[in-house]
C-alpha cells in the first residue's frame, strides 16, 4: 500500500504561482511513473503531468511552458509548481502513484486550487 498525502493548494490570482507537494509513505525511487491529475467542477478527471522512474516527463498541451513536475526521491515527494496560473487552471489537484506497470495507481486525496481575481 502507497498512502499519498498532497499539500500547497489555495487561493491564488490569475499569473500567480502556487507549488504543490506530494509526499508518499514508502520509497519513490523505483516507481513505474508519478503524476499530477486535476478535475475541475463539472468535468472529467485529467492528467496534467508525469514523472517516469528515470526522470523524464511529460505535460498536458494546456499547462506546457507554466508547470513543472519534479521530484526529491530521498523526501519521497513530488512537486508541481504551477506558474502563470489561468482562471482555468482551477481545480482539484491529485497525486498518482504506479510502482509497477501490473499495479493499480494508487492515489491522493486531492488538494484544491482556486486561481481568482
């Protein structure tokens, strides 16, 4: 079992910055992939960004060029930080682990970003 825990979301004003954490409760180091995915009210779930087990990533066409994901694998923690944040960035931000390819995510309970003026 991977337990997840995400923190930083909040209130933020449109261009702000907002960077969020994701703390797992075991070792990260050898995990498949970690991500980021976001629901806003009223829509389907969806991937923002991916950190694979040798440290490559891959963005959502909406958020290249303001998100970074990265990661401290001694922490066991993954972070998003978020730049020039849109009105339509908000949402609810979750944490996604797969250890193993044959496993099922395992995932957090979210953390809310609210980008308003």
């Amino acid at each position: 079992q991977v337990q997840l825990v995400e923190s930083g979301g909040g209130l933020v004003q449109p261009g702000g910055s907002l960077r969020l954490s994701c703390a797992a409760s075991t070792s990260i180091a050898s995990f498949v992939s970690m991500g980021w995915h976001r629901q806003a009210p009223g829509k389907e779930r969806e991937l923002v960004a991916t950190i694979f087990r040798f440290g490559t990533t891959s963005y959502a066409d909406s958020v290249k060029g303001r998100f970074t994901i990265a990661r401290d694998t001694a922490k066991n923690t993954v972070f998003l930080q978020m730049n020039s944040l849109k009105l339509e960035d908000t949402a609810d931000y979750y944490c996604r682990a797969l250890p193993r390819v044959s496993d099922m995510p395992y995932w957090g309970k979210g953390t809310l970003v609210t980008v308003s003026a």
